[in-house]
C-alpha cells in the first residue's frame, strides 16, 4: 500500500546564517523521502537571493491553501510567505532580525496546530542575538515547549545511527550542574523519554542506562557523592515502574563504547556535552535534535547558525536531511500506536 504524503513545515531559521541554503540543498538533494511535502514559513526574497548565491535554479512555490496544502507543487522550493522587513548580511547576525526569526517559529506551530501538518523541523537560530532583544528562554526548545497547547515540559534528545542521548542539563555552566541536578528532574524526564521512545519511536520496552556525574561514577564516594545521594536513589524509583528497564549509573568514559552501545536504547547524560559529545563523534554530519515531551513533533539539525560559511556555498545539508525524514518516521510510528 502506498503511504500517504506528510506534510512537514519548517522554518525560516536565522537569516543571515547557512539556514536558507541548507533549505535548498536539502530539497534538490532529493534524498527528503518521496513521501514528506516540505514546506517553509519564510521570506521568498530571501530564497531568491540564496538561490543566486548558490546557483540554485528551483522554483519557488507560494502556498495559499495553509489547511490541506493542495497547491503543493512537486520539485519546488514551497512557501507559506512571511516578510523579512531588514537587509540580510550573510555571516552578520543582527538584532533586527529577531522579530523575523521568532515570528516563523511561531506562525510555524499555529499553522502545524490548525492543518493537516504532521510534524515541525526548526532551522538554527542564534540564541545571543535572540537574548539580546530580549527573548526569555534557555534556548529553543523551551520557547517552543512555552508555544505548545499543553504548555508541556520538552526535553532534549540527540539522534545518531545506533546511538541516542539525553542530556539532562543543557545551556548551562558545568559549576551549576550539580546544583542542578535533582531526583525529580531524572525521574520527570526519563518518564516523558520511555512514553515517547514507545510512541515516536516504536521502542515497546525502551532500555536506558544512566551515566554518573563524576569521573569514574564518583567510585563509591571518593570522587563525588551526587551518585549516592541523587542519580541511585532515581533509578532505584524508576525501576519499579513498569517497562522500564533501567541500569546505572555507569561511568561517562565506558558508556558509549561499542560493546555498551548495543545493549540500551537511550543514554541518559547528566550535562550538555557528555550527551553530545558522543553523538558528534560517531556521525558529526547526521546528528538530529529531537524535543521529546510536545504536543507536535519537533526535530532540527544537531549543528548552530554557522555565520563562519554563510553564503560561500560550504554548508551541509545532511543533518537537516536526517532530522526531516526522522520527523516523518516519528509521525508514521505515532500514526501505528
């Protein structure tokens, strides 16, 4: 039986990063599966003049029809138009700008949430510029779990082929960590991970092991006793969930070897780069960002504005690839629950 056609929105992003080029490269890759309609909330002219950067030559679709999506057009660069109201300095970020980038991660989810949308893929955004016009978020991900219906909590996962991680602290400095880091937040985001590694990722009985915080999982208290008192005492609860089968804490330096990776679904990371540390290491061009815990389906590449190569016609397409189709794969798996 032939599947049906997703449709999949996605954003504009920064637009003086590689996010408009990625876009396009990403479209005439052809290698978005047949069955996903993408389409971006963004400014036309912008994609023009990335086109002419590039030597693109797709066409650009304007979409009216925001419900069902009819005059989708194969081949095409397709648009819900939004207006970029300033000049765009490829590899300079500016303030300006930030009305722009947050209003398509917003028109964004409000068409998702009154269409047949099926999933959301976010372009990267520059989190100082964004704080410096005072956008009151950690980061992305809580801004979009601030736009869901339910207001639910998001939480970050890192997609790679045979690895998946979860950092429990994210844009935060290493000496807040441990002040952090709590019973009740490995609990809380480990039970929103199993309900949606059994939903999005058809994973009936998720197996998760848990890294400890300090070197060598703080060797029973020499090193550090957050194991002890904190990440033990979480797990112990856990385990007397059902389904959940759960190890640790394990130490960070043998977590991710390939005799352990076999053997669990999902690593639990206590901080930002013990989760993705691993996951760049293993595939630097295919990581994807996963928000578990929405009301919709969000994924984005694993990589930031990259102002370095905007407009030289050097930015990768691979992991906005890998997080579209994974966005689709994760609506099918929920559509089969």
């Amino acid at each position: 039986m032939k599947a049906a056609k997703e449709v999949i929105l996605i954003t504009a992003g920064d637009p003086a990063s590689i996010s408009t080029e990625i876009t396009i490269k990403a479209i005439e890759s052809h290698r978005i599966s047949k069955n996903i309609n993408l389409v971006a909330i963004t400014d036309p002219k912008l994609v023009e003049e990335c086109k002419k950067i590039i030597n693109s030559s797709i066409k650009i679709n304007e979409i009216k029809d925001k419900i069902k999506f009819s005059d989708y057009k194969e081949n095409c660069f397709n648009i819900i138009p939004i207006t970029l109201n300033n000049r765009v300095e490829y590899g300079k970020p500016d303030i300006g700008n930030f009305s722009f980038t947050k209003f398509s991660i917003i028109r964004t989810i409000e068409i998702h949430n009154n269409s047949i949308a099926s999933a959301i893929v976010t372009n990267p955004i520059n989190k100082y510029i964004m704080y410096q016009s005072g956008f009151d978020f950690e980061g992305h991900t809580d801004f979009l779990g601030s736009l869901s219906i339910k207001k639910k909590n998001p939480v970050m996962m890192l997609v790679t082929n045979g690895l998946k991680t979860l950092p429990l602290t994210i844009h935060v400095p290493l000496k807040k960590v441990t002040k952090l880091i709590t019973k009740e937040l490995i609990i809380t985001k480990i039970k929103i991970a199993v309900d949606d590694l059994k939903t999005f990722f058809d994973i009936k009985k998720p197996s998760i092991i848990v890294t400890g915080l300090n070197p060598h999982a703080g060797e029973n208290g020499d090193l550090g006793d957050e194991e002890i008192r904190i990440i033990k005492p979480a797990i112990d609860e856990l385990k007397k969930l059902t389904n959940i089968s759960i190890t640790g804490p394990i130490s960070a330096d043998i977590a991710f070897s390939p005799s352990k990776r076999c053997n669990y679904d999902l690593a639990v990371c206590m901080y930002h780069d013990q989760a993705l540390i691993p996951i760049k290491t293993l595939d630097f061009n295919n990581g994807v960002n996963v928000t578990l815990g929405l009301d919709f389906i969000r994924t984005s590449p694993d990589h930031g504005t990259a102002f370095d190569i905007a407009s030289k016609n050097l930015a990768n397409p691979e992991s906005l690839i890998s997080a579209i189709n994974l966005a689709y794969e994760m609506g099918t798996n929920k559509n089969n629950v």
